[in-house]
C-alpha cells in the first residue's frame, strides 16, 4: 500500500497514532505539505462516507476531525513558510450560516497569511449581516465562504444577497469552496469564483489583487 493509501486509510478509521507516525514520515522525506493535506482530505472524506453509510457514527466523525486538526498544526509552520512575504491584500473569510465546519476554512487562511494575505477570520456559523459589517470595517479585496453542508446553500445566497443590499458587491470578489460547494453554487449564488482547493483560492486572491 502506498504512503498516500496508509494515511486515508488511517485517518478514515481514526488510528490517531498512526495518522501521526505517517505524517512525520511524509514530512521527512520532503513531502509537500499541499500533498500531505491534499490526502488527509481524502482520508476525510473517506470517514464522512463511512459515517453517511452508518459505518461509524458522530463521535468519530469529531474524532476525525480533532485528529486532522492536530496534524494541520503540525503542518502550519510548513503550509505558511512564506510569512515574511509583504502584504499583498486583505480577504474577509468564514464558513457559512448553519455550519460549523472549519478545518477547510482554516487551510485556506494560512495558506492565504502564507503568502502575504492579510486575512479576517469570522469563524464558523457566520450570518450575512457579519459578512456585510466585516467589509465595512475592514475593506477586503475578497470575501471567501466556506461551505460543507449542502443544506447550507441558502446561507451562501443569502451572504451575497446581503452584501450586494449594501451596495458593497462592486467592491469586492467572492469566492467559494468547501465540499458543499460547485460551479453550479458559484452560478446560482452569484459568487465570482468557486475553489475546489485552497490552492484555488490563493490563486484567485492573488489574481484579484492584480498578482497571478
Ligand atoms: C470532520 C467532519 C465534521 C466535524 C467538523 C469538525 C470541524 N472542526 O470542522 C463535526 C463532527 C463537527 C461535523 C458535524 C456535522 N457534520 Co460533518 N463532516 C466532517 C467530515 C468527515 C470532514 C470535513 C473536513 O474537515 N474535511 C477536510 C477539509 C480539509 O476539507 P474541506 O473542508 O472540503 O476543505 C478543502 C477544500 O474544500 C477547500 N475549501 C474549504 N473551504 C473553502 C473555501 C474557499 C473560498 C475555497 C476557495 C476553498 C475551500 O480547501 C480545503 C483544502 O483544500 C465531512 C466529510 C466530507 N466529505 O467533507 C463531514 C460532512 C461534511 N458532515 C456532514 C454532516 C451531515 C454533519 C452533521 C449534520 C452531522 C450531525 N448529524 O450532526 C454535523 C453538522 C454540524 C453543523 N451544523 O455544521 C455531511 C454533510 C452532508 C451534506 N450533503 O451536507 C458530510 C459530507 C459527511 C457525510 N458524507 O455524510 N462534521
């Protein structure tokens, strides 16, 4: 089995210490931390079909995640290498009305501060009206939402919504990602920009403010 495997695999049955043992060998042997992120979100993914099939059940799924929140510390110091870069622009971020996911959000954060962002984190749950104070306030370039619970889509229409009422939406970009999230929610929400990945997302804040 490859390392790639050993590790969704593990993270998908919560052996914490094994998860761990792994992601030291990965980060060992020069593995990028973008890759070893990129399989830790299979091996989520792979523990949400278990718990929808009824494989396993709340408590693990909590598990999974404390694990995965343990193992993006560890990464953080690798995932935000480019800290001392200069700050390129601002970006208001937080997941959506109703959901309380955020291991995704907070990857897309620190890969953001990575590279210069200087980055408002709303937290989890965040109403419209919060999205529309915080622009306001802090006048970012990009507004991010995330979204993981596809009964969460109106919260992201409503977001956009809001902030076009307020007259503020020629004055930023959105964009949206998470699970939950497609082109499709992009169209239908009016968002400007879906990101299947963080890396997505960098890619586009970074357009957005006149970098590539
Ligand atoms: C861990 C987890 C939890 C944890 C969350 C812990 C935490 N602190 O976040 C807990 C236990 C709290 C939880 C609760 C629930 N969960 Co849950 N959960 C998961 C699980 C297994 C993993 C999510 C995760 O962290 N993935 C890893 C991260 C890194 O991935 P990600 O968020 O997608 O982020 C990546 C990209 O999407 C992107 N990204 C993320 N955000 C953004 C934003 C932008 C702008 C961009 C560009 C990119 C981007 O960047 C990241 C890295 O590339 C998923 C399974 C899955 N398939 O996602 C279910 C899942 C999301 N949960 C689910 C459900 C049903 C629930 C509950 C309703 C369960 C219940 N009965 O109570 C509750 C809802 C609570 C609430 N109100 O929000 C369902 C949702 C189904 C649906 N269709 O809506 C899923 C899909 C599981 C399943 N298959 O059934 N959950």
């Amino acid at each position: 089995m490859s390392e790639d495997a050993r590790l969704i695999e593990a993270l998908a049955n919560c052996r914490e210490e094994e998860v761990r043992t792994i992601v030291r060998e990965m980060i060992a042997r020069g593995v990028p931390a973008a890759e070893i992120v990129a399989a830790c979100n299979r091996g989520m993914a792979a523990l949400g079909n278990r718990f929808e099939s009824g494989d396993c059940f709340l408590p693990e799924l909590m598990f999974g995640g404390m694990v995965m929140k343990s193992v993006l510390e560890e990464l953080r110091p690798l995932l935000s290498a480019g800290e001392q870069v200069q700050h390129v622009g601002r970006v208001v971020m937080g997941t959506v009305q109703h959901d309380v996911h955020d291991i995704g959000k907070d990857i897309v954060i620190t890969m953001l501060r990575g590279v210069g962002f200087d980055v408002v984190d709303l937290g989890v749950d965040v109403p419209p009206e919060r999205f529309v104070e915080a622009i306001r306030q802090h006048q970012p370039q990009v507004v991010g939402m995330s979204i993981l619970l596809t009964t969460c889509y109106r919260s992201v229409t409503a977001t956009v919504e809001a902030i076009r009422q307020a007259n503020l939406r020629q004055q930023v970009r959105i964009m949206v990602g998470g699970a939950a999230a497609s082109d499709l929610l992009r169209e239908v929400s009016g968002c400007d920009f879906y990101g299947k990945t963080a890396v997505d997302g960098v890619h586009f804040a970074a357009q957005a403010v006149g970098g590539n």
